[in-house]
C-alpha cells in the first residue's frame, strides 16, 4: 500500500494512439486511484468502490489492438470500472510494479486496506497449499521456513494450539492465523522498552507516553494532548482506546509507523534561513528533464516536468531546436529520442512550478535554435509565465551577492546565454560564445584535448545512426589528433542571440567552465560534465569549494551515459556545488540519495549548505579538513528489525531457506566521513552492539541503514 500511495509512473493505453504517461498513485485515505497531470484535475480519480475486476496481462480489448511484442503481458494489467465496465489498461516499468498493483488493489475491494491485513491476508493465502481456507501445522511450519523464522518446534506447535480456538480443529482459519501471527511476532524489545515508562504495567497512559517521547525519541513541545491523539489512532483495542491507553500493539503500531520514523518531524516542514544568497543553497536539479528513458531513443513527455517539479525539483532542463512552422521544439539532439513543443513544456511548467512549494523555479535552457526561432521562445515566455519572470521588485543590499529563495519566491529564473554590455541597445541580436554544456558531447571530448569540430561531429554521427557511442568512438574520434600535421588549435565557437531572449537572463547567465581561481560574478552560472568537475575536485579541491560560496556552478552526466544513468552526486556536494543535475526517470542507489538530501528542509528543493562551506576555506578531500573544530560523534545502537529482505544478489529465490538477517549501516559524506558497518550474522535475528561513526562535517552526511538477509555462504558462527 505505501509503494502505491507514493505512486509511480505508467504508461495509459488508448487503443488508437500512442500511450501517455502518467503518474499514479492511491490516495491517503485508500479510497480512490489518482493520476497527474490530467485536465480533469480533482476529478482524474477512480473511486475502490467502482472497480468490478483487475485482471493481470494483456487480456482488454485495448491491449488487443497492439501486436505481440510491443509490451511485456507481465507489466500490464488492466482496471474495469463503472457501470459501463470502462477499463484502464496500464503498462507498468516492472513486473514486480504491476504486481504490487494488482495484488493492492484486489485486496482493497475485498475490505482489506492496513498494510498488516493484506500483507497478512497475502501470506495466509499463498501458504494455504490445497485451498480449503484453513492452514494445518504443516502448512504453518512450512511458511515459518519460507519467512525465515527460526522457533522451536515445540514453541510453534503449542502457540498454534493456543491460537485454535474453534474447538481445536487442529487448522487455523485467517482469524485464528492473525492471532498466531500476533503471539509470533510480539517484540520482546518494545515490549521492555514499554515497561521501562509504564511503571511495569502492560500499557502506557498519556503521561507515560509524554516520558518515552521525550526522553527516549528527544522530541520536545510534546502535549498530553497530542499524546492521547497517538493513543487515539494507534491503539486497536477499542477498550484501551476508551480509558486512554497505548497497549503492546497500539505501541508497535505507532514505532512502526511514520509517526515513529527516526527523521527529525521538525524537518517535514521548512525550517532552515532562506534568506541567504542562492549560492549557499544546495539545489534539487534534473537533466534532460523531458527524457522518459534512455538518452538516445526514448521518448519526450511534458509530463516529465510535471512529475519532477510536484517532487520537488527545482532546476529543471529545457534543449531547445528548430522545428518546423516556425515552432522550437525540445528533444535530445543528434538522436532518435521524439520531440515535444517547446511552448507545451512552458505551459506545463507554468501549471506545476509552484504546486509543490512557492520557492524559485530555475530553466536551463540549452540554447540551439535560430534567431528568429529565439524570438518565438522569448515570446512564449514571456506571455506564458508573465509576472513569474519580473524580477524588478527584487533587490539585495549587497550587489557582489546573489539574491535569496525567500526574495525571489514564486519566480522563475531564466538560465541562459546573455549578450555582452558592449553591445547596441537598438541591436536585435548578436553573437556570444558558445563554450559552456550546449554541446556535452563537445565538452567530454575537450578533457581528452581533442579538436571539437571533428571529434564532436564524429560522436554525434555515431549517436544519428542509433548506436551507443562509446569509449571506443571517443579514442576513434580523436586519433587522428596524434597524426603528423595534425591541428592543435581549434576555433572559438559563436552562436547568433536574440537580444529578446538574452533580455530574459537576469541572475543565471550562462558561462563557460573558465578556470575557478578566476573569482567570476555573482551572477554567472558555470556548467561542468561529471568528468571535468571531478578533474577539478581532484585536482584544486579547496579552490573549487571557494568558487561556488559566490557563484552557481551545475554538474550534468557525462554524454556517455546514454541510457541515462546517474553518478555519484556526493563528491559534488562536498565541494559546495549547488546544481547537481541528475537523471529523474532512472531510479536507484543515486537517485534515493539525491532524496535522501532533500527530504530535509520541508522537501523545498533548497537545503542550506553547513557554514564551513559558505565561509572560509578546507579542502574537502583531506584526512583531517576542519583542524582544530570540533568533531561529532553519531552514536547507533541496532537493537533488533523483522522482515527484513532477502539480499539483492540473493541465490534462494523463492526456496525459502532460513537465512540469518544483518544490517548494513553506511555514512556517506566527506571521505573521512565515510565509512560503513555491518552487525555480525547471527541466527537469532539481531544484535544490539553500539557503533561510533566520528564525523568531521556532519552537515554534509547522509546516513543509510539497510536490512538484509544473509547468503547461505556468509553464515557464520
């Protein structure tokens, strides 16, 4: 349920047409499917109670009308509604998604809507082997190996025989299975944790609970009022409810649930100052925002920039081309990707900007059209977003300084190319340099010290053709550089702009990525490929750090990741780059820390940098960076965890062997921050060894707790 309440993007079938992609998720009360962005707005929804059948695979009439082949049957699956039994025929992004659905969604229109129910009522099914309703010893005993719980066999039979209460029958009906379960899955740690403020009674009171909330989680402002809101919506027991009391279970409901989460609740909202200049902000960024895949094939959508900004983002971006009728389009050049209007992605940029928080929306534009095309754009938005671009009212006291998120609220910032002073004011257009990221394939190949004009056009006819360019094409390209005679300069690249849209570029002029040591204005933006920031990280660490307390810096993927791939954003963090632009629509390790980051500060989008990186200098990369200030010490205690999974590169599959859980606890930060732990594997479930994680910038860190389940060859004593 929580997967699909967070939602996830699926492809909608139409039968005639291409699909749409949309973003779909249950709402908060489990009442009805919701999708984004539709014109129906509140009424895009699909009410539990009208479904009549969710039928997995490719069996509508919809899916009919496409040929064998053109989608996986076990990503589609199928929602008949309505009187009318109209269906929504969806094609997921796994297997593993369309089952989550199907399975969530059969089991809300049977009644079933917590997540312990149906994942009860999930698991008593699966183990009910013949199917007669009912679940004998054995069955029992089988799905205990298969959950990888490790009981005495005599504590299992005697906890069944308590549980079957109709007349010991000797099976367990579902009922009879929930109260087995209950017995079972009681955790003896809360369980004396609880006792420890209750006075060695078996429930916390308001005031009890006050205690533990206060001593043991270090909340404060914590009321008997809002105490006895907890009691009232943990507590399942409906006596305990009515005289004011937290039982075991209303306890382990409540340390399981959100409520309980070890994320500081005062974080959920914006807490941090917001009125420091945007260079001392870490901001959320996307590239090639309007990509649903891979960068050579995929498709565009509009939808893309509504479903980053509604997460959060906040710099998102736009490649602009000529199209035909005189209308610029945004696609990814030199490939095979679809192209999408350049004025729908401003209306649905527009329409989402500020739905998910009212802080500064920044626009990459990525700059190749033609000057009257140019003009086009400037016109769509200006009269598009109107007063979201009028920065006139904002002003800040000290000129050498960027303004704050909090002046420049509800504004859009145009990222871009701007004309030189020097030119007319009466000039309608004029040429500025073209060396900043307009052309990535052209910036990978300048690290290699190659001529961009043949290398770049060679990468750039291996990509038109529909083939993955490579390493190889990038050694192909440039041999010819060693070759006597060869060139060893290369002419500085130009483009014509349009004094109309150059107008539009106040805070975020694009530059060129000149050297760091060169103190540039405030205002100037510097983009940098992967390879070449970490080349300067590598090499001038505390120079580059020093560079973005003033000014802007963007770091985008190299070109060779063409199935949209994402580094690690951490190295640039360190350096107190603010623009760590990241692949969106490829989910993994990189992208959850990228929310991990800004899940802080109320999910704005802007996460203020730790003091040490907007004042004063350190080199991020030393053993000892901070000398002479003071070190925090993050203290964890692992005290027990159930359910864990099983290991990704598990070889079990589903032969349900026991296997003995450990959890992985990880600090990622500065590199002598880093550093990871692991409890030993053990065959009793747990371990409550304390480890010591010293931490020279705790600001910049991020903590990873992982469960898993151990391989049968890394069991140990």
């Amino acid at each position: 349920m929580g997967a699909m309440q967070e939602g996830m993007q699926m492809v909608k079938l139409r039968g005639s047409s291409k699909g749409l992609v949309r973003f779909y998720y249950l709402d908060e009360h489990r009442s009805c499917i919701r999708w984004r962005p539709s014109r129906k707005n509140e009424k895009a929804k699909i009410s539990i109670d009208s479904i009549q059948e969710v039928s997995e695979g490719r069996q509508s009439e919809v899916f009919q009308r496409y040929p064998d082949g053109s989608f996986d049957p076990n990503c589609c699956f199928s929602i008949y509604h309505g009187s009318h039994r109209e269906s929504l025929d969806l094609v997921s992004t796994s297997s593993e998604v369309a089952r989550t659905w199907v399975t969530g969604l059969r089991y809300l229109m049977a009644g079933i809507s917590d997540e312990d129910s149906l994942w009860l009522k999930q698991t008593f099914d699966e183990a009910d082997k013949n199917g007669d309703g009912s679940l004998s010893i054995g069955e029992v005993l089988q799905l205990l190996h298969k959950l990888n719980v490790n009981l005495p066999r005599q504590r299992v039979k005697q906890m069944f025989r308590e549980a079957d209460t109709d007349d010991h029958q000797g099976t367990l009906g579902f009922e009879e299975f929930c109260a087995f379960y209950k017995m079972m899955s009681t955790r003896r740690d809360l369980y004396l944790l609880m006792l420890t403020y209750s006075n060695h009674k078996d429930h916390l009171d308001a005031a009890g609970l006050q205690r533990f909330l206060q001593v043991e989680q270090k909340m404060t402002g914590v009321t008997l009022e809002s105490c006895q809101d907890i009691i009232e919506q943990f507590e399942p027991c409906p006596e305990n409810k009515s005289k004011g009391l937290l039982g075991i279970d209303g306890f382990t409901n409540y340390t399981r649930s959100p409520a309980g989460d070890i994320f500081n609740p005062d974080h959920h909202h914006v807490h941090q100052d917001m009125t420091q200049p945007l260079s001392h902000y870490f901001i959320t960024s996307s590239h090639n925002t309007y990509l649903v895949g891979d960068q050579l094939m995929s498709q565009s959508r509009v939808d893309m920039y509504a479903w980053v900004l509604q997460a959060g983002c906040r710099c998102v971006e736009v490649d602009c081309w000529d199209g035909p009728d005189g209308e610029p389009i945004v696609h990814h050049g030199y490939t095979l990707t679809s192209k999408i209007l350049f004025k729908d992605v401003i209306e649905t940029i527009n329409k989402y900007a500020f739905i998910k928080n009212e802080y500064p929306v920044i626009l990459s534009i990525e700059n190749h059209c033609s000057v009257i095309q140019q003009k086009k754009m400037a016109q769509y938005l200006t009269d598009i977003l109107g007063d979201k671009l009028d920065l006139s009212s904002v002003s800040s006291e000290d000129a050498t300084m960027l303004p704050s998120p909090q002046m420049l609220k509800g504004k859009i910032l145009v990222k871009g190319k701007k004309l030189p002073a020097n030119i007319s004011e009466d000039a309608e257009e004029g040429e500025v340099s073209d060396e900043d990221s307009a052309d990535e394939i052209d910036d990978d190949c300048k690290l290699l010290n190659g001529d961009v004009s043949r290398a770049g056009a060679r990468l750039k006819r291996t990509w038109s053709l529909g083939r993955m360019p490579g390493p190889a094409d990038a050694t192909a390209a440039l041999s010819w550089e060693a070759s006597p005679g060869a060139r060893t300069t290369r002419q500085k690249k130009t483009m014509k702009l349009s004094r109309a849209l150059s107008d539009l570029v106040k805070y975020t002029k694009s530059v060129g990525a000149h050297d760091i040591e060169t103190e540039g204005e405030c205002w100037q933006v510097s983009s940098f490929s992967e390879t070449k920031a970490h080349q300067i990280l590598q090499q001038k660490p505390a120079q580059y750090l020093r560079f973005n307390q003033h000014q802007l810096s963007r770091i985008y993927p190299s070109s060779y990741r063409v199935d949209s791939s994402n580094y690690n954003p951490q190295p640039f963090w360190n350096a107190g780059c603010q623009m760590v632009a990241l692949n969106y629509q490829s989910e993994g390790r990189m992208l959850q820390l990228n929310r991990a980051k800004f899940s802080a500060n109320g999910g704005c989008g802007y996460v203020l940098k730790p003091e040490c990186m907007c004042q004063g200098v350190f080199n991020p990369n030393s053993e000892d960076p901070l000398p002479g200030q003071l070190k925090k010490q993050l203290v964890l205690r692992i005290i027990s965890g159930q359910q864990l999974p099983k290991p990704r590169d598990s070889m079990l599959g589903d032969r349900g062997e026991i296997i003995d859980p450990f959890v992985e606890v990880e600090i990622i930060g500065l590199p002598v921050d880093c550093s990871r732990e692991q409890t030993r594997v053990v065959d009793d479930n747990g371990e409550a060894r304390p480890w010591l994680f010293p931490e020279a910038a705790p600001g910049a860190a991020l903590g990873v707790v992982l469960g898993w389940g151990s391989r049968p060859e890394w069991c140990g004593p």
